[in-house]
C-alpha cells in the first residue's frame, strides 16, 4: 500500500473449500483488507499466515485440495470485522507506557494458523438427480 492509501475495512474471513474432483471438504481463515488509493479506487488484499495471497474467491488464489491437488474457488462461510483503530472515543483502551516490556510474550507465542479450526464434516458427492435424496419436498 502506498503512503496516502486508507485501510476502510479490516475482516478474518472463514473461507469453505469443497473440491469437485474427490468432495474433500476444508476451510482456511483470510486476513482481509479494504483499502481506498490516492485516485478513490476500492482494492481488496488478502493474506493467509502473514503472506499475500490472491484472493480465495477467484481462480488464480484457490488453494490446491489437500487430497487430489485440484483447484476449487472458495466461498465464505463466516466473517469477523475487525475494527480499525483508534475506535470511538468511549473504546476501552490502555496506554502503553513500556513499549519494550509491553505483553512482550506475544512475540514468542505460535502462529494461529488459518487452519487451525475444527474443518467441515464431508458431506460425500451430491445424490443422483433421479434418486430420492435429491427430490425435496414442495
């Protein structure tokens, strides 16, 4: 991002992956930002662990199915906002007086992985169209 880009939307974003060549089912967690350029342009960046990625909901940064090494787009399954600072003025807060000491075990505790939830139950290939589990009720 460059010096007079504005973050407008900051969001974890669960996304469900369902490969359509074996239907293993998984989800990954995005970090995702909404950001406005100098020109007024929307743009959306994603990362996943720390790293740039594109984003899940297009081809180019579906992830491999972790089975056949297929690639299937993404949906969204949930959404946390993430609110940018400062907040609003009556936003529980606490100032900083020793940045060096400060909570200084955050820096040594281990990744929260994207993958680090419990994943999808599978729900096997879609029944047949002519067979009676496909058939719902009017």
């Amino acid at each position: 991002m460059e010096v007079d880009d504005v973050i407008t939307e900051m969001a974890v974003e669960r996304v469900e992956f369902t490969c359509g060549r074996c239907w293993h089912e998984w989800s990954a967690d995005y970090d995702v930002q909404q950001y406005r350029d100098e020109h007024g342009g929307q743009w959306e960046y994603f990362s996943r662990d720390g790293t740039p990625v594109a984003s899940p909901y297009t081809p180019a940064g579906a992830p491999p199915c972790p089975i056949c090494g297929r690639r299937w787009v993404g949906r969204i399954l949930a959404r946390r906002p993430v609110p940018p600072p400062p907040g609003a003025a009556h936003t529980p807060r606490l100032k900083i007086a020793d940045t060096s000491g400060h909570r200084s075990e955050r820096h040594g505790a281990r990744l929260l992985g994207s993958s680090a939830h419990v994943q999808p139950e599978p729900l096997g290939p879609p029944a047949d169209e002519n067979s009676d589990e496909s058939r719902v009720p009017r």
